[in-house]
C-alpha cells in the first residue's frame, strides 16, 4: 500500500478539479506516459490527450483530458489541463 506523501493539484481554467495528497500520479507526457512517485526530479513537460491515473492509497482514479502541462517539484505535482 501506498503512502500519501505527494500532493496533487489538477486544474482547469474553470476550476480546481483536485487537491489532494497521493502515493503516485501517472501522466500522459508528450514522449510518452511516466510516473511521479516521493522524491522525483524536478521536471516541466506538456501532457497530451490522455489519462491521469493518481493512487490514494488502495484506491486508484482516472482523469481524462484534452492537453496540459505539468510541473514537479519538491514532492508537488501541478498540473493545468484542458478536460
């Protein structure tokens, strides 16, 4: 089981469509899909159409979106998307 230890923000120019802390987020890169678990290099990339998967613990969701970008840094996954 997966601890919560990195905290996901994913939003649109609407909204705030999540704040929550999680074990692991899966995101679909533009060279292809790659996960962020505790601790990841910092990195900037854009997001094709695609998932994104994010573990809460036992729990796995999906988020379906139209584009993006994604910035990692100290344990914080931000992500802007067209949904």
């Amino acid at each position: 089981m997966e601890t919560a230890e990195i905290l996901l923000e994913i939003s649109s120019p609407e909204a705030t469509l999540v704040k929550m802390m999680v074990g692991s987020v899966t995101l679909p890169g533009a060279a292809g899909a790659f996960e962020v678990l505790k601790d990841h290099a910092p990195l900037i990339s854009s997001l094709d159409p695609g998932v994104i998967r994010y573990a809460t613990g036992h729990e796995e969701r999906t988020l379906s979106i139209k584009s993006g970008f994604v910035e990692v840094r100290n344990n914080k996954v931000s992500v802007c998307v067209e949904v």
